[in-house]
C-alpha cells in the first residue's frame, strides 16, 4: 500500500475528533456539500470553517471543491462527512486570481457524490440556490442572480455569511457558481465564481485523477 493511501486510512482515527457529522437532510440535497476545517496537528486555524462540494471522483479517490482563500500552506482539511482531504499535488489554489478563487483537495471517497456543473452560464433572473455551513451550521439558501461581470462572475440576491465560502450555487440541481465572496453587514448578497472557472477545475481535477497510480 502506498504511504500516501496509508496516512489517509489512518489520519481520521486520530482527528475524528473534530470531524463535525452533517444530520440528514431533503431525499433532493445534493450530499456531495459538506462542511471544511483546516487544521494543523493539534491546532486549529482559529477555528474557521468553510464549505465544499465534490467536483470530481472515481472508484478510490474523490476531488472537493472550496474556495481558494480557505486554503492554507501545511494544512490538512476534515470534512463533515468523516474523511480527511489534502490539497491535491501539483495545489489547484487560485486565491490570487480574483475570479478563480478556487482550490482543489483530495480525499479516499470510493464513489463520491459528484455535482454536476450546469451546461450554460447563470444568467440574470436565474433561481439559485446553495447548501452551506454559514458560522457552522448547516443552512439551504435560495436567490436569484441580479447581475454577470464580464469575468463570468456571479452576483447573487441570496443570504450569505461566514463559513458559507466554497458553496456551490445551483439552478435546477447543477452548479453555475460557487461563493467566492459576501457582505456580511448587507447579509443578502454575494459574489460567486462563475461557471468557466469551474469548468478548468474539473477539467484539473479529473486530470488529477487520471494520473494516479495507487501501489498496493
């Protein structure tokens, strides 16, 4: 067995501590959203938290999506579903490119819950809407797209607030954006990184798996 698939067996025993289980939900919610915490061993990053959706998966790894500014050098990542995800290798973190505040990690998920990405853009008037893990808890939002940047970036008419980061929004059940950033002090109104941005980290990401090769 390779010693990466080893550590990723076994680094869960010793954080199940802070794993946080998600409480089931609606026959139609997209499970593949669970909730992000970055830590160091025996050390928290103040105790933030975040949201994330599987973007990509296969028999023996699944890929998550978050936003690129929860990433964090050093870090290992517990999801609310049990596992425990790395940043893939080469990082996908594209905190410093303002529309594609993305980052990609992996995890041992045999046959993930994968969301699907939308065939066209989010458009204005579109009905949306996002599960997340706004201050920790988990919450379903819905809005309404009131405006398209020109880098395909998304503003939204939905609540938003702290540790709603990484969510993904769908129409219809595919994903068009995910929450990039919000204005806590309006509290109904976010940006989202757009569809195209997304498209390139699925694209990455299934690269990434394709490259794999797991040693038994």
């Amino acid at each position: 067995m390779s010693m990466l698939k080893a550590a990723l067996i076994f680094t869960p025993l010793a954080l199940s501590l802070v794993a946080c289980g998600a409480p089931p939900g609606p026959v139609n919610e997209p499970k593949a959203t669970v909730r992000v915490e970055a830590i160091q061993v025996g050390e928290f990053f103040g105790g933030s938290s975040a949201t994330a959706w599987y973007i990509a998966g296969d028999a023996t790894y699944g890929v998550v999506a978050t936003a690129g500014h929860v990433c964090q050098d050093g870090a290992l990542y517990t999801l609310s579903d049990g596992n425990v995800a790395l940043p893939l290798d080469p990082t996908y973190d594209h905190d410093e490119a303002e529309t594609d505040d993305v980052c990609l990690l992996f995890t041992l998920t045999p046959g993930a819950r994968v969301l699907p990405l939308a065939e066209r853009p989010g458009a204005v008037g579109d009905q949306v809407e996002y599960y997340g893990y706004p201050a920790g808890l988990r919450a379903h939002y819905f809005g309404e797209v009131s405006d398209v940047n020109e880098d395909g970036s998304l503003v939204a008419s939905i609540p938003t607030w702290y540790g709603s980061s990484g969510s993904a929004l769908t129409r219809d059940g595919a994903v068009v954006g995910m929450l990039s950033t919000g204005v806590p002090d309006f509290g109904n109104l976010g940006t989202f990184t757009g569809l195209e941005a997304l498209k390139a980290a699925k694209v990455a990401a299934e690269q990434w798996l394709a490259d794999q090769t797991v040693v038994d």
